[in-house]
C-alpha cells in the first residue's frame, strides 16, 4: 500500500515504470501492482526530479520598474539601481515577493533553489527576509542560500563585517564578486579570503565570477586555486564566467584542466548573459556566453542558472528551468541529440550535484519530489516548455496545471491539437 502510486511513465533514460511514494519517500520503483491512496496516471508522460536552480536572486525578485528600469541594460547600472532599491525595500515586502515566487517555482515543479542574499547593508534585512522565507518554503523548496557581497568584499566598507554575520546568523553558503572589486588584485584577494572563511566554517563557496567581456577577467583561475589549496574540491562553484567566452584560447588551454582537477563546477546564466554582455560591443556582437561544451568535455559539471525574474537587471523571466534551458541550448549550440538531453539533465541532476542535495533523484530512498510533464521525452519537453501537469514535494501533490490542447475549427482536421510529435 503506497500514499502515492504514479503510474507509467517514463523516466529521462527512457523506462517506463511505476514510482510507489511512502510519506516523504520513494518506496520502490518499477512494475508496482499495489494499492494506494492515490494514483497518478502518468502513461505516456515524462516524469522527470524536480528541476533545479542552482544561481538565483530572491531578495530582488519580482522588483522590476522600481524606483525606475534600468535603461542601458548593463549589470553596473543594474547593480546601481539596486542599491538605490535595497535602501527602501521593506524586510516585509522582500519576504512577500520572494514568497509570490516560489509559488510560481512551486507551479513549474522547481523544488530547489540556491539564492545569492546581498550583504551589503547594515541591517542585514535581506538575510533575514530569506532565511524566514528558507523557513515557510521548506516542506516544498529547499532553498540554499549564499552570503553575497554585492557591492564588493573590499569595496564596500562593511561587506566584509556584514558577510561574516550573515553567515553566523545561518545563511549557507559562502559568495563573492571578485571582478567588482577595485582591482584584479583586490578581486584575488577576495577569492582568497572568502574560500579561507568557507574553509573554516565547512561551508560550499558559490561565486559571482568574472561575469565581464573582459578577457583579462581571470579570477576562475584563483577560485581552482585556492579551492585545490584549501581542500574545497567538490563544494566550489563558479556562476557566470562570462569572461572565458573572450579570453585566448591558449590560456583557456592551461585554464580548463587546473578547473577540471580543482573539481570546480560551473553555472552559466543564458538568459541573463545573452541580455547583459556584449553590450558595449558594435558589431561582431559577443554573446557573452562561457564555454559550456568545453567545460563539460574536461569533466567539469557545469549547470544552468535563471539568476533574475523581475528584477533590476533582468524584465522577464517566468520561473520555467525550460525557459533557461531550452536558451543555454541555444547559445551554447547544444544541438545533438545528446547534447539536447544534456540541457534537461543540466537543470535537474547536474544542478542538484552542484547544490549537493542529498536524497535527489528517482530512486528507492530518494526525496518523493517529482514532476510530471506534457512531454514524452527530455528533449520533446525542451521543445515545448512543456506543462507541468502535476508536481510532488517530499509526498504531498502540491501544484497540478491542465495540459496544454488548444481547441481547434478547421475545415477537415482534428478538433485539437497537442503539439507532441513522435519522433
Ligand atoms: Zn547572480
């Protein structure tokens, strides 16, 4: 007898099984005949882990147009025009905002999710907005958060006093912008200081880095560095890179392996990327994208981030991991058939290993976390942004979305439509 049985579908290495769901846990996977409380037909359907988004920023979110947008469209004025933000924005009205999306995450079945929390402010009432909402969301969303000196460890005069307490009040993980600092030395430093303070409190190190056009933007090489110095490999992160897609080819030669052996993962943030770089480029335009498929060649883990919906850098954004996906696939030329399955596996498995979620997956033990989607297949839901026709969090059904048919009056055709094609 299971609390939850979901029938027949089919998982991402494409078999078809029942998934059998005991309170918070996947009980037995396979040809389950047993009763259960509830059954899910998922014939035909893709049922997927839930999707993952390892960069975002939830203290901002859902703050676009206020107190203005941000016209050039660059990151420094959209920092800038944070800044102005974050100094009337209510501890209140952050909480209420990021509270809004997660429920729109909690719809588009996206269980977990790492947010950069801005340091820099005395009051520290952005940590404290997020770590109530860690607390409200955590039977349907783990929600990681990382201490993040947005306006520099070193630049701003008490980032660095602000950072040490956020993370003494429970924020989880250790972050950085090294390339906002001064210099390229003051960025080194930073790296260095924060991967020491991470080292000394066991923490994971996710940074901001090198999110420029500028080739000479290097400080991914001290983020390998240290994390190999200090015994980090494994819990260190990377987000953006952009830099990487101008720097030589022959240091990128020397730069891959130190980041491959220093076991640092890498979170590119097409959306946000496409949008933000290359803006002081005429043309050929750059598109600001890291070297996704290279990494991944070396053996780096390298996921996708949606980083903004919102917000002052970014207009749009609708909580959909596909929405980034299907983007990154784009930019990053992903096209193969296995490079397509790659993209989906970026946002959901490759995602949760650079979160290090325990209990992830579909697997006996595992978290009872799952979607299932309007698709056949990983890259069919690609395609098709597919619906999430049903969503489990740790047991419990929490959203369900009607597919997506449109009712068809055409002279000699079918009266609706679904879109999926079998291939
Ligand atoms: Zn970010």
């Amino acid at each position: 007898m299971f609390d939850i049985l979901v029938k027949g579908g089919t998982l991402p290495d494409g078999r078809v099984a029942d998934i059998g769901i005991e309170k918070d846990r996947i009980k037995a996977i396979g040809q389950l005949d047993a009763e259960a409380g509830e059954v899910i037909d998922a014939a035909g359907d893709l049922v997927a882990p839930p999707f993952v988004d390892p960069h975002f920023h939830l203290d901002a979110t859902l703050s676009y147009g206020q107190p203005r947008i941000n016209a050039s469209g660059t990151l420094l004025e959209g920092i800038g025009l944070w800044s102005e933000l974050k100094e009337v924005m209510t501890e209140e009205q952050m909480v209420e905002r990021a509270l809004t999306y997660c429920d729109w995450a909690a719809s588009m079945g996206l269980l977990a999710i790492r947010s950069h929390v801005d340091t820099c402010d005395d009051t520290l009432k952005g940590a404290r907005a997020m770590l109530k909402v860690r607390e409200q969301v955590k039977d349907y969303i783990d929600l990681q958060l990382v201490a993040f000196p947005q306006d520099g460890l070193y630049r701003d005069p008490t980032a660095r006093e602000n950072t040490l307490r956020a993370l003494d009040m429970g924020v989880d993980v250790v972050g950085g912008i090294p390339h906002f600092e001064r210099t390229m030395a003051d960025g080194a430093a930073s790296v260095r200081e924060l991967c020491e303070i991470a080292a000394t409190r066991g923490l994971r190190v996710d940074m901001h880095c090198d999110e420029t056009d500028d080739p000479m933007s290097r400080h991914i090489e001290t983020l390998a560095y240290e994390t190999q110095r200090l015994g980090l490999q494994g819990r260190v992160n990377g987000s953006h890179l952009t830099s990487m897609h101008s720097m030589d080819n022959y240091y990128v030669s020397k730069l891959l392996p130190l980041i491959a052996e220093a076991g640092v993962s890498a979170v590119p943030n097409p959306l946000i990327n496409i949008m933000i770089q290359g803006r002081h480029d005429t043309f050929p335009k750059r598109r600001g994208m890291t070297r996704v498929k290279e990494m991944q060649a070396h053996g780096i883990t390298v996921g996708w981030g949606q980083d903004c919906v919102l917000d002052p850098w970014y207009p749009l954004g609708t909580a959909d991991m596909l929405d980034v996906a299907f983007m990154g696939l784009h930019i990053a030329q992903m096209s193969s058939p296995e490079e397509m399955a790659r993209c989906f596996r970026m946002v959901t498995e490759d995602n949760a290993q650079i979160m290090g979620l325990e209990n992830y997956g579909l697997h006996e033990g595992a978290d009872a976390s799952l979607v299932v989607l309007d698709a056949a297949t990983p890259t069919e839901a690609l395609r098709l942004r597919a619906a999430r026709i049903c969503v489990i969090a740790k047991g419990r059904v929490i959203a369900r979305t009607p597919r997506m048919d449109a009712q068809l009056s055409l002279p000699g055709r079918s009266a609706s439509t679904r879109r999926r094609h079998r291939t």
